[in-house]
C-alpha cells in the first residue's frame, strides 16, 4: 500500500489540478486516500445512493420494482444526460428500469422520477443514517449553466472516503443480512444493486485502462469543475479493490490546448491501473 500510495501521489502531481481518491484492498482490509475526507462536487456519483435509498424504499414495501413509471415532458426540461430526454413523452417504464438507465446512462429523466418518490428531502438522513456523514444533496439535479468556478455547496457534495464507505457496504451486504439491514435492503435487493452498477455504459475513466472485460461495478460522474468515478474493480470473479477518485478545478483548455476533462479522464483512469498493477500482484 506504501508504494501504491507514493505512485498514486506521483499521478497526481502530473497534473494541474486536485485528484482526490481513496481506494481499499479488498484481500487484505488495507485502506489508503488522498483529501478523501474532502466535500467536492458529487455529480452523478451520487445516485449510487439514491440507488440503495431505492432498494431500501422496495424493502419497506414503499415501492415496488414492477410499478409502472411515466416519463412525463415535464421532467424532460432542463435535463444534460442520459438517453430518456430524447424519446417520445409519456413513456411508461417499470420503476426497475428507472433504477437502471439512472446508473447505466446517467439519466436524470429518470434520477428526478427517482427522486420525487423517495423525496429529495429523504436523501440526506439515508446517508448520514449509513455513515456518510459528509454527503449531501442538493436539489434534484444540477441546475443548468452553472459556473465553472461554482462553490462546492450549490451542488450535491460528496467526499471519496464517503463513496468507497458506501460501495463496502453493498458488497458486504451481498452476502451479509446485517450489513444488508444498515443499508435498509436485503442481500437480494444488494446484489441487484451490484448488477446494475455492473451494467455501467460509461466506461471512461475507472475502467479506461485496465484489461478489456473488467467486471467494474460503478458510477461515473461529469461536474462543471471536474469528472469523477467510484466502483469495485474485480480480477475476474473476485473484488479486487474499491476506488473512489475524482478530479477538481480542471481548466477548461490544458496548457498544451487540449481539453481539461480528456485530463481529468487520464488521471483517474492511471490511478486505476495503478491499484491494478500493485494489489493484484
């Protein structure tokens, strides 16, 4: 883990920017971060959260996966990801699906569906009711043309330490009913959790240079200020480590003119293949 963290240190002084992470090895229980314990922008890396406050709701018997979800034009406005702003108005999907294509594609047609059944309001004691005390949403998705120098808590905020926490628990909770009851769900309902985390799209940054077919359970994450991205990285059916890395105050153009957020995309994916290379072996 030492020599890990001197070559995680080294990736980040490469660039001109913060990059923040936290990673765990799941062999040996070892945990390591950089500014993990930092608030910062979450993006889209929080819905790994409204996920499990979703499964949670279904435990409780609040909601049921099977129930029919209109995609109104109403929450088509506004809205900078995922495939659902495009289709035709007043598509019905089950609320399962819902759940997915906010993973998978990031949608937030369907992250808002989500959260206006949970209620937004709900989000912050689930997380602080789990141990991630330093996780806040705000809203329910970012609000349009916000600035690139934007403070911290005018969007939902985050910290690293916080989403490999989170990530622990659902792979714990697996296979574990007690750990599964900390979150509000089931094993079952975790393991559809791992599923659909595994059906990830978006496959830019963790998984970007690790071996082609690497099962990676995540959620990527495109802010204003930087990109991030949290998941658990397996070497073939087995965990290998959890990650959490984001980057911050990328600028826009890079002194060589290239764009920032291809940066952003390097640094996180070398951190990954850094943890690769050195808890693998």
């Amino acid at each position: 883990m030492e020599r890990l963290t001197k070559r995680l240190a080294e990736i980040g002084e490469a660039y001109p920017f913060k990059t923040r992470w936290h990673v765990k090895d799941l062999a040996t229980g070892r945990e390591a971060h950089h500014e993990g314990d930092v608030p910062m922008p979450s993006a889209s890396t929080r819905k790994t959260s409204i996920l499990m406050a979703a499964m949670a709701a279904v435990h409780a018997g609040k909601l049921r996966l099977e129930d029919p979800v209109v995609l109104e034009e109403r929450l088509q406005k506004d809205v900078a990801s995922g495939t659902y702003r495009y289709m035709t108005p007043g598509c019905v999907i089950p609320f399962r699906d819902v759940l997915v294509n906010m993973i998978i594609t990031s949608d937030n047609v369907c992250t808002q569906a989500v959260l206006e059944r949970l209620g937004p309001e709900t989000m912050d004691g689930y997380c602080h009711g789990i141990g991630m005390t330093r996780t806040h949403h705000r809203g329910l998705i970012p609000p349009l043309g916000i600035g690139w120098d934007h403070p911290a808590e005018a969007v939902a905020t985050t910290t690293q330490s916080d989403q490999v926490l989170l990530l622990d628990l659902i792979l714990r909770g697996t296979e574990d009913e007690a750990v599964a009851r900390r979150l509000g769900s089931t094993p079952e309902l975790c393991r559809l959790a791992m599923d659909i985390l595994s059906w990830q799209i978006l496959r830019n940054l963790i998984p970007s240079l690790l071996p082609y077919g690497t099962k990676v359970a995540h959620k990527t994450g495109r802010g204003r200020r930087g990109r991030m991205d949290a998941g658990i990285v397996f070497d073939g059916a087995r965990p290998l480590f959890i990650l959490a890395a984001a980057t911050d105050w990328v600028p826009e153009t890079m002194p060589d003119g290239l764009p920032g957020f291809a940066s952003s995309f390097a640094s996180i994916g070398r951190v990954a293949r850094a943890c690769w290379e050195e808890l693998r072996s």
